[in-house]
C-alpha cells in the first residue's frame, strides 16, 4: 500500500536538452542561451514545484506528496504546462528536447556540501527517455489518467506522446480540418498559432535534411503524430511552405508574427555575456 501511495503522490518532469555535448563542443554560446531560457520559465515562480537543473537535465517535482486526484490533476497539469513553456521558447533556437512525466519514489535534499537527488522514479525517467526515438513530452499511463487538458497519442503500452501546442489543437477543433478557415475570430482563439507552424516547419526541415541519419528519425518520430492528428493542416503548410495563408487563406495573426520574431530574437540574445570593458 505504502509502494502505491507514494508512486500515485510524488510526480516528476524529467527533461534532458538533446544534442548538449555537441552543442558544447561546436556553440558553447548556444548552451550559455539554454541556461538563460531554463532560468527564465515560470517553474521558477510556482512555490508548489522545486526545479533542479544539472548539465543538459532538468528536473521538476512536487516536495509535498498529493493527496487526492484533484492535487494529482493539479500536478500533472503544471508539469505538462512547464514543458509547454520550454517548448515555447525554444522554438526558432534549433534547440530541442525529450522530455517524461512519471511518478514514484524521488528524494532531493541538500547536505553540508552537496546536494543529493536519486529514487526509483528518477532513474526510470532516465532509461525510457534515453529509448524514445523522438523529441517532445511523454507521460506515463499512471500519469496519463490525471492529464485533463492536452491531448495525447500512444506511444507504447506505458507511455503517451503530448501535444504541446494547444493553438493548433483548438484551431483544428473549430475549423473540423479544413483550411483555410473561414471564420477569422479564431485567429484571436488560437493565438500562438505562428509558434507552433514555425515549429512544424522546423521539424519538417530537419527530419529531411539534418546530417545525422539517427537525429533524423527522432524528428520523423515527432512528426508523424502531428502528421496523423492534423492531415489537412499538415497538408495545407506542406503544400505552402508553411505559410500562415494555407490556414487563413488571407494575412492573419500579423501582430502575433512580430512578437514572435521579437522574441525569437530576444532569446537568442539572453544568454549572451556581456563584454568586460
């Protein structure tokens, strides 16, 4: 009984930034950016979640155990919406990441001189993660049944690949697939929408033309959900380039694009240290 309570009560965002050692490597101001956009996600800001982040992993838990299915479903929410934020401001980097939700035994705590992390849920995390030939969020079934708010797609008998791209998710909903819409109040419903095409666009890019055969895969992983959740979205980009008009079929979310772009830049640039005069 004490085994089931603890796994049903502590839950953990295991998230490990794919390509580090190259990147440390090859762009060690790429990784100086990573850090700072790990230290800006509102995780930092939630009191019920403590974050630990050690080289290219994150990890993200509840210190106080849940005690009933609707703390559980508060839980697994956050986590799944901090993974959704990682995911935002990553877009345009050409960063990535796999990311698992899971639940079980986890302990962090500091001594005198260091600090120690470990717990059967932390290792788990590590080994599934290190076997999905994907990028993006999976959680596991146990966690799965808490999860009210994101869609999500079977990946195995344990595990669930989640849509981190709720824009795109409501933008097919009220469109029944069939673009380009014809109602323009939901641009205003669906507002990151030039987010997550330009995300699609990346991994349609990269799946086709990154140099690692094996890289390769993991985005043709990812796109194959997209692909099988969306057709005819999927079909209207691919056949424009990705412009926002295969959906609008007229200039839409213009103001969004800007920010967008602001943005992008404006992560590009945070991470870079300031010059000693």
């Amino acid at each position: 009984m004490a085994r089931s309570i603890q796994i049903d009560s502590r839950f953990l965002l295991y998230i490990d930034i794919l390509g580090f050692a190259e990147l440390t490597r090859s762009q060690p101001k790429t990784i100086q950016r990573i850090y700072a956009i790990l230290d800006s996600l509102n995780v930092h800001t939630h009191g019920t979640f403590r974050t630990v982040v050690f080289s290219d992993t994150v990890l993200v838990y509840n210190p106080i155990l849940a005690a009933t299915d609707e703390e559980r479903e508060y839980l697994v929410w956050y986590l799944i919406e901090f993974a959704e934020d990682l995911h935002h401001r990553l877009t345009g980097q050409s960063v990535y990441f796999r990311a698992v939700i899971t639940a079980g035994a986890f302990s962090h705590y500091r001594l005198k001189n260091v600090e120690c992390y470990f717990g059967e849920a932390l290792v788990n995390a590590y080994y599934v993660e290190k076997q999905i030939p994907s990028i993006g969020l999976f959680i596991h079934k146990r966690c799965n049944k808490y999860n009210k708010y994101f869609r999500v797609a079977t990946f195995d008998d344990n595990y669930h690949f989640v849509y981190l791209n709720r824009s795109l998710e409501y933008l097919d909903k009220y469109t029944g697939g069939t673009y380009p819409m014809l109602d323009p109040s939901l641009e205003d419903q669906a507002p990151h929408v030039p987010w997550q095409v330009r995300f699609l666009e990346d991994v349609y890019r990269a799946m086709r033309t990154h140099p690692n055969p094996r890289v390769r895969t993991k985005f043709l992983t990812a796109w194959d959900y997209y692909a099988k959740r969306y057709p005819g979205m999927i079909q209207a980009l691919t056949q424009h380039s990705f412009s926002l008009m295969a959906l609008a079929g007229r200039q839409a979310w213009v103001d969004e694009m800007k920010r967008m772009k602001a943005d992008i830049n404006h992560f590009k640039k945070i991470g870079r240290i300031p010059r000693v005069p």
